[in-house]
C-alpha cells in the first residue's frame, strides 16, 4: 500500500512539475527597467517623470499589452544619487533582468549609468538629461528623446530679438547639466552678437544662494539664465526678488514645473520666461494636438499634481518610445531593442519620436528633435508671451 501512495504521490508531483512552465508562461510580462531619483534633491521631477511613465504602461496594457504580453514597470529609486544610480542600473539588469531602461532624469546620474549599458549590453532611452556628453561618447546603447542644451539654445535663438537680450549672465547647478547648458547657451549669445558676462555656479542642494545673487545683482546684464531643478528655483526666485535683483530672469532645461514656482515663490515668480519640452496648459498647440490633450486629461484623472505634467510627459513618451521598439523588434531582447530602436516613429506628447546618429562612426548614440516652448509667469499665472 505504501508503494501504491508513493506512487501516486510521485506522478502528481510530476503533473505539478509539467504544470509549472504553462502557469509561469501565462504570468510573464514584459520588464523595462526605471531609473528615477524618486527620494533626495531632485525627487519631485523623478517622480513626475515616474507617474508618466504608469499611464503609459496602464494605457498600452488595457490595449492589449506588447506583444501580447502585460507590460510591467520595475521602478528603481536612484536617490538623486549618481552612485545611487549605477547601484539602481545593475540591480535592474542582474536582478530584475530587464531587457530595456529608461533613465536616469539627471546628466550627471545618466553619464554615471552609461557604462553599465555597454558593459551589459543593455539598451536605455534617456528621457530628460542634455548634456551633449550622452550622445557624442560612442556608447550605442544609448537612445535620447530630450533634447541636448545645445538643441534648446539652439531653439532659443530666435527670441534673443523678441527678448532684446544686450547682455546675459549665468547662474548654474554645478553638475554636467547645468555646466553643460551654460556652456552651450553662452557659445550661441555669442554667435549672436550677445555680450556674455559672469557666470555663478551652486551646489545641487545650496539653499543660501545670497552669495552669488549678490555678485549678479552687482552686474550691468540685462539677462539672468538660470538652470537647476524646481526645488531650487523656488529658492532662487525668492531670494531675487528680496534682492532686487533688477534682470529679467530665463530658466532652461525644462525641469521648472512653472505651476509649482506660482504655489511655491509666490510673487517671486512674476516676470520669469521658461524653456520648456511640453506646454500642458495648451496642449491643443502641441504638434500631435490628440495625443498630448490625452494625456493631460488622464494626468488629471489621476489626481497628479498638474504642476508636474511639464516633466510627467517624458516618462510617457520614454516609455512609448520602448514600447515601439519592442513590438517592432518582435521580441522583448535587448539587442533586438536597440536595432528597433532606430526605426521607431512615435507620435509623442512633445512631438513626433525618431532618432539620428550622434557620436563616433559605428558606436552611435540615437537623439530626438524635440520641440521647445516658451512661457512666461505674469501675475500668478502662465502665459505665451506674445512678442
């Protein structure tokens, strides 16, 4: 009798066994990686940028997935932290096995993570940083749908008439980004016949920035550009205004969230000009009008912050973008990824997603065309300048 029930014991353990790869076959969904600073410094724009990137993947499952698999976000925290970023990259890609990441908000995170892309061959689609390092190092693992500060002060040129910019100074976060995007627009005001005078740096997390408004409110430039995230842009609006500082402030980068300046400075904010990537308050002017008053109404629905769609916008598209990818590679691997890659064309919430060559021949990274807006804070509210 025992060896009746051992028996039977071993064949339903062997129907279990069978049963296994069927069940694990019906639950397995397609993995892209996250890399966001969702804590620390910077954490408002990470976390903006990661709720965008969950409506994209609601949106593309209730449609049946990719590839008609369920598409699942594995979010990683990278601490506004580069180091912290490298850790997210590799826990995502040893772990996690993800075949595809987006990331990782800032230049200096992104730089940091590059080298595990090529060291594990793991395609990413950069979804804020500008630095012109990201795309021009020879890493072809690397897909960029913002734009570079190059790109955006390139864009920019147009206005210095509308502005009547004579003379502009600097006021930086001391990272790639923000060193990097001082560089840039300094080399196209010259270009332009602008004079181009001081430029200030600060450490991401200064919050006594008196010093250095101080020298600038000292200068005789018409221009104050400013670049660092909306945490401390709060702070340096505030602090001008109780300085006097007499220029009319320009922020680039695209990370300003004008909304939460409004809330946050008050009437600090009133006069400022914003680069950004995407307008929500007219998204009917965007280039795929359809697509970008979509996503603002489910940004709404949602109950997000609506001061956050300025940057809630790239994770959307970052995530689209890879979707594209996947399902025009036919398969969820990473090298079939980063060939598809080249061939997607995206109607995104910005504009319309493709991507050209950049750096050494036969290392290329891809980098987007994006559109850059302009908007003004004019008593409390959030205007299109009209020049």
């Amino acid at each position: 009798m025992s060896h009746w029930i051992k028996a039977v014991a071993l064949t339903l353990s062997a129907v279990a066994l069978a049963a296994v790869p069927q069940i694990a076959s019906a639950q397995e969904t397609i993995k892209i990686g996250v890399n966001q600073p969702l804590t620390g410094a910077v954490a408002a724009s990470g976390n903006y940028v990661t709720n965008g990137a969950r409506i994209a993947a609601d949106e593309l499952n209730a449609n049946g997935g990719i590839l008609g698999q369920q598409v699942e976000l594995i979010i990683e925290d990278n601490k506004s932290n580069p180091t912290e970023a490298v850790a997210a990259a590799e826990k995502l890609i040893v772990r996690d096995e993800v075949p595809v990441m987006m990331g990782a908000w800032s230049s200096t995170y992104t730089l940091a993570v590059m080298p595990k892309l090529m060291e594990y061959e793991i395609p990413m689609v950069v979804e804020t940083s500008s630095s012109g390092k990201i795309t021009t190092q020879g890493n072809p693992w690397v897909f960029r749908i913002s734009p570079t500060s190059e790109m955006e002060a390139k864009a920019f040129a147009d206005k210095i008439d509308d502005f009547g910019i004579k003379k502009a100074d600097f006021l930086a976060v001391n990272n790639d980004w923000g060193l990097g995007a001082s560089d840039e627009f300094r080399t196209m005001l010259k270009e332009n016949g602008v004079e181009v005078g001081m430029v200030e740096t600060m450490s991401a997390d200064a919050q006594d920035l008196s010093a250095q408004l101080s020298k600038l409110k000292a200068s005789d430039a018409d221009t104050l550009f400013v670049t660092t995230a909306v945490e401390q842009l709060t702070l340096v609006l505030k602090q001008a205004k109780s300085l006097g500082l007499p220029q009319t402030i320009i922020t680039t980068g695209g990370s300003q969230s004008p909304d939460q300046l409004i809330d946050q400075a008050g009437a600090a904010a009133d006069g400022s000009y914003h680069l950004l990537f995407f307008a929500p308050w007219f998204p009917e002017a965007a280039p795929n009008p359809e697509v970008a008053v979509q996503f603002v109404d489910k940004w709404k629905e949602r109950g997000y912050n609506f001061a956050g769609l300025t940057e809630g916008f790239r994770g959307y598209d970052g995530i689209m973008t890879i979707a594209a990818a996947i399902e025009k590679a036919g398969e969820a691997e990473p090298e079939a990824i980063r060939e598809a890659l080249w061939d997607v064309k995206v109607e995104g919430v910005n504009g319309d997603i493709s991507f050209i060559k950049q750096g050494p021949e036969g290392m290329e990274s891809g980098q987007n065309v994006p559109a850059v807006y302009v908007v003004k804070i004019e008593n409390g509210e959030i205007i299109q300048p009209s020049f």
